[in-house]
C-alpha cells in the first residue's frame, strides 16, 4: 500500500536459509502483490541487517515500520522473545531519536490485552498480568515502552495496531508457513492430502 501511494522505501531485512536480504524482500512483495514487486521495484531499496546492526540511513525517514518480531509461544523461547519484540523495539525507538520528525507504526497484538478481564479496552494495558505467553507478553512491554517513548518526545506521532492472527492470504488462504496456533491446522492439511493420494485427487500445494 505505500508503495501504491508513491512512497519511497527502505527496507532493513536478513539473509535466511540460503537467500539474501534483497531476495527475502522480492518474494515477500510479490506473495504479496505479484503487480507491486514488478511495477514498483525503482521506489525500493533492500539493507542487509536487523535492529541490533543498524547501518546508517542518509537523508530524512519520515515513518518508521517495525515489522520484524519474535512469533514464538513457547516458554524455553522466552529469552530470544524478549530480546527481539522488546529490546529490538528499544533499538527502533533510537532509530526514531536520530529522524526526529519520523513518525512511528508498530504492529503489536490483540492479546496484549489482559486475559483475566473479559472486555478488551483501546487504552488499557496491564503487563503486571499473567500472561499465557511470552509472545504476549513482550509486546505489551513493547507498547508500554512506545508509549512512554512517545509522552516524551514532543511531537511524536505512533500509531499500534492490534491485529488478531493473521496468516496468508484472505481470499485464498494460501499461505508460506505454518505457525503459532496454525500448526495445528497444518495436521488437517496433511491428512486432507493423504485422503486426496489414496483417492487419486490432485494435491493442492499450499
């Protein structure tokens, strides 16, 4: 969508599992939109590095989108959870000091919210709670964090989206992974391609 609104961007990304940082970015654009990575390649530029290595950007960011975060759920996770959505979200917010005009999107999660109260509030935020996860967890410390970053910092425009789980595509339901809750969907892919082998129906690769 920013690049159909004729932003010019800069993505910060890693090499993983044989491909670059450039080559990760292509594919994610073109799962996502096949027009986009094609038509708009010119308005995009790839760095290789995360939030803990950042190299130096030249010139005026006016947003700034973290996108990267830890998804993991289980407890022996726990340390690299933290170190990723909280102490990774602390290295964006420094990034943010060195623009100082840029403004701040951070996608965080519906379950920050506290699991013992049964209404979910747009302002209430209670990392003292119990938490079923870590992944949870670190993001409500993650908000915590911008929010004081942001009663700060004069001027300073964020925005946290709350989504549910969302993975692949909506009207498809094609997919790159499964994970989280959704590797249990991945069981009923799996015995709905046996049931499709044993009576010679075409497998549906997603």
């Amino acid at each position: 969508d920013f690049l159909k609104r004729g932003y010019s961007l800069i993505f910060l990304a890693r090499g993983k599992d044989g491909q670059t940082a450039a080559e990760r970015v292509h594919s994610a654009l073109e799962f996502a939109d096949p027009e986009i990575s094609i038509d708009h390649r010119h308005m995009y530029t790839v760095m290789e590095g995360d939030l803990f290595s950042l190299p130096e950007v030249a010139g005026r960011i006016d947003v700034i989108c973290n996108a990267s975060g830890a998804t993991s759920f289980a407890e022996k996770d726990r340390t690299e959870t933290m170190q990723i959505n909280l102490h990774g979200t602390e290295r964006m917010l420094r990034l943010s000091y060195k623009h100082k005009h840029s403004e701040i999107l951070y996608p965080s999660t519906a379950f920050v919210n506290d699991p013992n109260c049964p209404v979910a509030y747009e302002r209430s935020l209670n990392c003292a709670s119990t938490y079923r996860n870590p992944y949870a967890e670190s993001k409500c410390w993650a908000e915590s964090d911008i929010r004081n970053w942001a009663l700060r910092k004069e001027g300073c425009k964020v925005f946290i989206y709350r989504p549910s789980i969302i993975i692949g595509d909506s009207k498809t339901g094609f997919t790159t992974n499964f994970f989280g809750y959704y590797r249990y969907m991945r069981a009923f892919y799996v015995l709905k391609n046996i049931w499709n082998k044993k009576n010679n129906v075409e497998e549906e690769i997603y």
